[in-house]
C-alpha cells in the first residue's frame, strides 16, 4: 500500500495531460483539481505513516506484514 | 514608506536571533538534552531548505510566465517524500549503518570506497550548486535594491555587488561558527538544523501572510479570485505536456540528489521514524508554500505596470498598497528561504570537497602515514572552513560575472538537472547489485559532459562560451550534434531536450560498462550491504586479523574523533572482548568498527586508506564473499549459529586465558614476594649488624667514627621501618578497613606540595613540568593525604624512570561528565605493552636497577588508595610516553 501511493499520485497529477484543448476547462478549475489532488495524497501519507508506525513498533517485522497489504 | 535603514536593521536583528537561536540550540545538545531539538516537526521543517529564494520569489514569477506550471516544481518531491518507503526509508537507513556523511560518500562508499568516484561527485556538485548560490546572492541584492528604489535612490550595480559581497561574508561566519564547531561523528549540526526550521517557518508565514491579503485584501475574496484568475493572461498559456512531465521528474530527482537535500534528509536525519511524519508534513508545507502563488502573479499583473518584474511580485505588491510591515516581512521570508539554501548546500559542500579531495591528498602528503602525522581533526576542520570560504566566494564571483541578467527560474533548472546526474549511479547502487564502479563513473562523466554541452554553457548565450554558429549550425558543421538538438531531434524545449539526453546517456553508460565488466570483492560486499540493507545490517568483514598493533591504532583515531571519544571506543571493545584495558584485539570485526566511525568524521573512502595505512592491505576472505552470494538460508542460519557460538567461545577462551595468565603471573609474584622480601628486609640488616659488631668489638674508634657507622644504622633502621610500613599500609587498604580523614582542598595545592615533595622542580632534577594551573583550580573533599601520596608516587615515578634527554612531565585536568580526570603523561619510552598489565601489582619492579631504590610498591598502594577513595588509577597507552590517567567521581568535587 505504501509503494502504491506514489503511483497513483503520479497517476492523478498526470491526468490533466490527457485532457484536450476542446475541453478547456479554465484555470480555475485545474487549480482546484492539483490542490485537491495534492489534499488527498497528504491525508493518504499521513494515515499510512500512522499505521506503518504503530506496525513498526510491534516486534514483528514491518516488512512482513508491508508485503501481505 | 519603509526607510531603507529601518529595513536593514530588521534584518540584522534578524540575523542575530538566528545566532542566538543557533548558538542555544548547539548549547542544549552539548548539555545531551536533545528533547524537542530532534522532533519529527523540526526534521520536516529543515527539509524546506528544497524551498529557496527561487521558489519563494521565482515561483510567482515563473507563475506569471508559465501558468499552473510551477507545481511541478513541488509534485516532484511530494510524489518521492509519500512514496518513501521505496527509496528514502532505504537510503536513511544506508546512512546510518555505513555512517555516510555526504551523497559523494555514499556513492563512493558503494562502489568499494573509490575516491574517484568520491572526487567526480563532489566536482559535479560544486558546479552544480555554484549558479545556485549565485542565485540566492541576486535574490537577496534584488530584493533590497527594490526597497531601495522606493526610497528614491535606486542601486547601482556596484552597490548592489557590495551587498552581495557583504551577504556572502556574513553567511561564511554563519556556517564556520555553526557548521564547523567540531566533528561530530555523525556530522550531525544541531544549531544550524534548529535556524533552518526557524527560517522555515517565517517564509512560510511571511508567504501565507502575502497571499492572504492579495486574496482578501486586493482580489475580492475566494470568488473574486476566481473570477480573475479566469480572465488573466496567465490562464491563456499553453499547457507543454513535454515541460509537464520532464519537471516533474527533474525535480524528483533533485530532492534525492541536491547536496543540501541530502545533507538534510539523510545526514541531518535522528531517527528513521521522522521521515514518517515528514511523509505527510513536508508535503504539506510545499503545498501551503504554493497555495497563494497563482493569486499572487495574476494580481500582480493586473495591478503593477507593465514592465516590472514579475520575480519580485511578492515583494512589490505589499509596497506599493503601501503595506510596509507586509512588505518587510516578505523580505524576511526570502531573505531566510537564501539564507538557509546557502548555509546548508556550503555545508554539505564543504564536508565533501574536505573528504574527498583535500583529506586524500593531504594524507599522500604526510609521507609518515596517519600514524605519525599531527592532530588530523584540525586539518579536517580547517579544509572545511577553507571550502565553506571558497564555496562562497565562487557562488560571489559568478553572481558578479553574470550580472544577475537570467530570470532567476532559469537557473534553477539548470542546476537541478546538473546535479540529478547523480540518480542513476545512486539508485543503481542502493537497488542493483550489478553496479560497478566503473559504470557509475561511466554514467556520471557521460551526463555531466551532455549536461554542459546542451545546457550549461549555451546557458550563458550565443557568443559567451559557444559562438552562434556553433548553436545554430553544430561543431564543424555536423547538424547531428547541434547543442541544443542532438541527434536531430528539433523543437523540444531546450531544457527538456538536455534533460532527456543526459539522463538517457547517463543511464546507458551505466547499465552497459556495468554489465560488460566484474565488480571487485570490495565493491561486492559494499553492494550487497547497500542492496540489502534491511536483512543484513551487519556489516561485513574487509580486514584480515593481526598485523595491526592495537596502541598504534589508538594513537590515529585519536587524532580524528578526539582523545576522549577515541579512548571510550577502544574501552567499550576491549570490554566487549571480555579483556580489560584500553587496547582490544585487533579482530576484523574490531576494524570494521573503527573504521565507520571514522567514516563518520572523514567519509569513507579516507577512513579506508587510514586504516590501510596501519593494518596494511585490506582482503575480502572467501567466507565474506560467501556471504554475499546468495546461498540458501539454511546455509546461512547455520553459519550464523556457528558463528554466534565460536564468537561466545572464543570470548570465554580469551577470558579464560588472560586470567590464567595472571593467576600464572601471580604465582610467579608470589615467589618473587617471598624472596623479594626477604632480600629487601636482609639488606638493611645486614648493614645493621656489621655495623653494631664494629661499635661493640672495635674499642679504638674515633669520636667521629662512632657517630659516623651509628648514623648509617640509624638510617638503615629507618628504611627498614619504612619497608614494613609500605607492607603494613598496603594490606591495611588491601583489606579495604582504612579510615579515611576527609578535608576540604583545592587540586592545584595538592599538585603544587605533591611536585615540591617529589623534588621534580629542582634544577638537578632537570625535568620540565606542563601545567595549565586554571583548569586545576578545582576544589575537592577527599582525603586529600591519600590523594597527595599518589601524586607524588606518580611524579616521582615520572622523574626516576623518564628517560627522555630533554624530560617533560605534562599534568593535565579536568572534569569529564561526573568524574575528574587527572592524566600524568611523560615523553620518555613509556611501558612496553606486556608488562603494562601487571605494573600495579606488588613489588612489579620493571628494571632491576636497584638505583632507582624503592621496593615496587608504590604504584600497588596507589592502586589501593584510589580504589578506597572511590576512584580509579590506569595506564593510558598511545600518549607518546609512560601515562597514568588518575579518576575520582566527582561526588568528591565539592560543588563551587
């Protein structure tokens, strides 16, 4: 889960590209659209870093239970 | 109208609460409080040194030209920091266990602690960051020359290279005072980390204060904005899907491999955990920093003239809506955001150009080896403050060579992508254990030389340093090699079309040398340590046993981490080896460990030649290659249990072997004891009685014959009375049931009456005595007889056996943590290592040269006195001479 982040951050910032010119859709918007982007993957990083830090401080390996997710 | 005075000595105010600030943080560390100085906020903070005057003046600018694509500039590293656990949690992982101190380190200590590769990084970053710290000089000139200009009496350009010149001094003080303070073992700078959050949280105020009012204040709310935003230019732009996505990466790849972000994320880095909350945190801060830069360019182009540059926006609009205190602290905010890039990319700068470059040649200058050579740690820290010097005064020459004519985007870039030249090598090297030193150096000189032909010398415009034909038409005419389309590949953007070349040149380079030769064993085992970070920190063994005298490495590491520190690691070894004393078996694994200590002060590659220096040539055995090959883990378990139980045996082994040795050696003593007594007390009484048969038989002698042979009986008898006292007194504390008269005294006094009674200070003596009387003036509540008498055994031992032609005594003290260290060091031939073990036992006589009188006693009952005053007395080898270190806990100090 935490190597798929990113990915799908990549994903999402990298959609207005596939939009065409026909589609124009204002500044404005694509404002709105990188900002809230950007909101949702920093929520995302922070629930993760929560529960990859509390796995972490169990004695079991955090690798272990990073490859099952 | 903010008065130009005013504003300068806001910033100097300013600039002394960094001081302050830096100096107070630095003053709790050293005290080990380190508490909320190392939280997860303040290691999130300090990676905004990513966010420098370029984006904090430049993005609005770089907005009002190119749209919405300024946040690629931020996508970048936001995408890495929330994917950390790929590769970040890897490389701070890597930095702690291999004690990396910069990224030209880490690339060099993974390909098996080559200096060339050491040396290629370190030349790529200097050039690399040079423009950049030019950048930051011209942002700060800029800045204060627009406040100038309101004032009536804009800046000419010498002035305004004044400024630069006096900025880029300032900022040298800052970072020799705060970044060359000491070498820590970790490089770690608590002072310097602390101003950075500092600075990271004014910019970003100062940013969010700005965009607050141009959104509330000037566009009429979010609505408004919106409205406007709609009908700016900006929104016309066209969108370069090309430019898109090459910054994207571009600047990924920067906060990996900048210098200072390294320095930041990895070195700086306390604890792994507090890249999870930087996970979130970090980009959130770059996501505030970039909240209000589109509000900002479009307002500033609606409302200034046309004409004014759009980089300085932040700054112009506040002033000219007459918002002085707005505007000042804006100023503030890029002030911080160059100050802080600038003090930690010199940093990091300098702790590699002294690693890599100056530490290798000064240490093939030294034609005696690091053994021999002076105090290293000065010139560490020397070369450092010389480069911190150097680094700055290159970053002032180019601001004043370029003029500050670029838009200050531009550079930017151009840098970034100088320096992401690095990725392939690092990330090849800490996920490919096929990377070899030669690929990586492949790779880099193979990006580094497309990087400045297609990019950094057209940088500087046709007709500077390539001519217009050469542009338009390519070197002698060859089309295919134009500089700004390779290959004939026309109408990509210059700076997308340099970064897709070198990357892509780079990285084959590397990928084919790599795969067409061997990595050597040095470089395998650092590789498989690298790759496999998680699953073995352990590190492997590169160091064959023996050879290496133990005292002779002491003496090196002591002139790197200090005497203390060094002298405390040889103890914890020894300790751990199950053996007592300061000089520990000179095993592979003890090497390995000393090794990355040093690493940690002088970087890897250095560490490695000292320590071949001494050890001599270093082998990788065929069990260390075994353990890099991929054998199955049964294998590997049951090496690691035999290994875990020969480790345990041969700890036992070597216990087991020293006590025989002394109980063998005590035995001996035993014997020795009898018969030495029986000597000792024989002597004097043999005198005793051929003299009293003389007075009795002899009835003729002379008056003065008489009271001359009654004198040496009376002196015999007293050497004999003091024989047995020294016994009497030495089991008495031996039996631990002496009373001890405790009294109020100063150790300067006690020295002073121990040196007079030991009769050092006579001229016939001949000896010279180093004191520094101020650090002695320590008042104490002991026994202070009992403290005096070993003194005096000890000088006394000092003046009899030192065999110097020119003797010296240095008596040096001082309050170490909660005890009192008292070291007696003489620069005779000192104790040879075998008989240093059993000096302090009883009638260890070393020399028969019944000269030097005394029965061997004296250092017995020292032991004894201390031991019963709470305290210790040991041998300190490696000092150059015989050295006693005397220890007394300081609940014996009285508080002054």
């Amino acid at each position: 889960m935490a190597r798929l982040l990113p990915v799908l951050g990549l994903f999402l910032f990298m959609l207005p590209l596939l939009g065409d010119d026909e589609t124009e859709s204002g500044m404005a918007v694509q404002l709105a659209y990188v900002f809230g982007v950007w909101v949702v993957l920093i929520i995302c990083a922070l629930l993760l870093a929560r529960r990859l830090q509390t796995s972490a401080s169990n004695p079991e390996d955090p690798m272990a239970e990073d490859g099952s997710q | 109208m903010i008065r130009f005075n005013v504003l300068v000595a806001v910033c100097f105010c300013y600039v002394v609460l960094l001081f302050l600030v830096a100096f107070f943080a630095e003053r709790r560390a050293n005290k080990g409080r380190l508490g909320w100085l190392r939280s997860p906020m303040v290691y999130t903070l300090s990676l905004s040194v990513y966010c420098t005057a370029w984006t904090f003046y430049g993005a609005v600018g770089y907005a009002a030209r190119s749209g919405l694509e300024f946040v690629t500039i931020y996508i970048g590293p936001t995408l890495i920091l929330v994917g950390w656990w790929w590769a970040l949690r890897k490389l701070v992982r890597i930095g702690k266990t291999q004690r990396i101190t910069s990224i030209a380190d880490l690339i060099s200590s993974r390909y098996g602690k080559s200096n060339l590769l050491g040396v290629i990084v370190t030349l790529l970053a200097v050039v690399g960051t040079t423009p950049y710290i030019a950048l930051q000089l011209q942002s700060v000139t800029l800045s204060l020359a627009v406040f100038a200009g309101e004032n009536g009496h804009p800046l000419t350009q010498t002035e305004l290279n004044a400024n630069a010149l006096w900025l880029a001094a300032g900022l040298a003080v800052f970072t020799v005072l705060f970044g060359t303070r000491n070498l820590d073992a970790n490089e770690r700078h608590h002072g310097v980390v602390m101003a950075i959050a500092v600075e990271a949280v004014v910019k970003l105020v100062a940013l969010l204060a700005v965009g607050m009012f141009v959104v509330w204040g000037v566009g009429g709310g979010l609505s408004g904005m919106s409205e406007r935003i709609a009908h700016s230019p900006i929104a016309d732009v066209q969108f370069n899907s090309g430019r898109w996505v090459g910054l994207t990466f571009l600047s990924a790849a920067a906060i990996i491999s900048l210098p200072r972000m390294f320095q930041v994320l990895v070195v700086e880095n306390a604890d792994e955990r507090h890249l999870a909350t930087a996970s979130w945190a970090f980009p959130l801060y770059i996501m505030l920093m970039s909240l209000f830069v589109v509000p900002i360019a479009v307002i500033g182009l609606s409302e200034m003239p046309t004409g004014a540059n759009p980089d300085l926006f932040v700054l112009t609009i506040p002033l000219s809506m007459g918002q002085d205190g707005l505007a000042a602290l804006a100023f503030l905010g890029g002030f911080s955001s160059a100050t802080s890039m600038v003090i930690v990319a010199s940093i990091a700068l300098s702790t590699m150009v002294s690693n890599h470059i100056v530490m290798p040649v000064w240490l093939r200058w030294q034609e005696d080896g690091a053994t021999v050579s002076g105090d290293v740690r000065k010139v560490v820290l020397g070369a450092r403050r010389v480069s911190i010097g150097a680094v700055l005064t290159l970053g002032y020459l180019y601001y004043s060579l370029t003029g500050g004519t670029e838009a200050l985007a531009s550079i930017g870039l151009i840098s970034f992508t100088g320096v992401a030249q690095v990725l392939p090598a690092l990330l090849g090297g800490i996920f490919w254990r096929g990377a070899t030193r030669r690929g990586a150096a492949a790779g880099l000189l193979v990006g580094f030389a497309v990087w400045a032909y297609t990019l950094f010398l057209p940088s500087f415009g046709a007709g500077a340093a390539f001519s217009a034909d050469l542009l338009n038409n390519g070197p002698f005419g060859i089309s295919l090699l134009r500089p700004q389309s390779l290959f004939g590949v026309t109408g990509m953007d210059p700076l997308i079309h340099a970064v897709f070349w070198s990357m892509v040149l780079n990285t084959f380079a590397f990928l084919i040398v790599s795969l067409s030769g061997f990595p050597g064993p040095m470089e395998r085992l650092q590789g498989a340590q690298f790759v496999n970070v998680f699953e073995h920190s352990t590190a492997a063994h590169g160091w064959a046993q023996g050879g290496a005298e133990a005292e002779d490495l002491l003496m090196m590491a002591q002139r790197i981490l200090g005497a203390d520190e060094a002298q405390a690691l040889f103890l914890r070894a020894t300790t751990d080896q199950g053996k007592a004393g300061y000089l520990p078996d000179t095993t592979p694994k003890f090497l390995e460990r000393l090794e990355r200590e040093l690493a940690g002060s002088v970087g890897a590659a250095t560490a490695h030649a000292m320590i071949g220096q001494i050890v001599g040539r270093s082998s990788v055995s065929v069990e260390d290659l075994m353990a890099v090959a991929d054998e199955t883990q049964q294998m590997l378990e049951y090496s690691m249990r035999l290994e875990a139980q020969s480790e345990e045996l041969s700890r036992t082994a070597r216990q087991l072997q020293e006590a025989n040795e002394k109980l063998t050696e005590l035995s001996v003593q035993k014997d020795a004891f009898l018969s030495q007594i029986s000597h000792e007390l024989r002597t004097p009484m043999t005198s005793i009685r051929a003299f009293s048969e003389i007075l009795m038989d002899i009835e003729s002698l002379t008056q003065e014959e008489q009271s001359k042979y009654s004198v040496i009986i009376h002196e015999e008898a007293i050497r004999l009375t003091r024989l047995l006292d020294d016994l009497l007194d030495l089991s008495v504390l031996e039996r631990g049931n002496v009373s001890l008269d405790t009294q109020d005294g100063n150790l300067r006094d006690l020295l002073d009456r121990a040196l007079t009674a030991s009769g050092v200070l006579d001229e016939e003596a001949g000896m010279r005595v180093l004191r520094d009387k101020a650090a002695e003036n320590i008042p104490l509540r002991t026994d202070t007889d009992r403290l005096r008498q070993v003194f005096i055994n000890l000088i006394t031992n000092a003046r009899k056996y030192c065999d110097a032609a020119k003797p010296e005594l240095k008596i040096n003290a001082r309050l170490r943590g909660k005890e009192l260290v008292i070291d007696f060091i003489d620069n005779g031939a000192g104790i040879p290592k075998k008989s240093q073990a059993i000096i302090f036992e009883k009638f260890s006589r070393l020399s028969d040269q019944s000269s030097a009188g005394g029965a061997g006693l004296g250092l017995a009952i020292c032991r004894e006195i201390m031991v019963n005053l709470g305290g210790a007395i040991s041998y300190l080898p490696g000092q150059g001479g015989a050295a006693f270190r005397v220890v007394l806990p300081t609940r014996f100090v009285q508080a002054t």
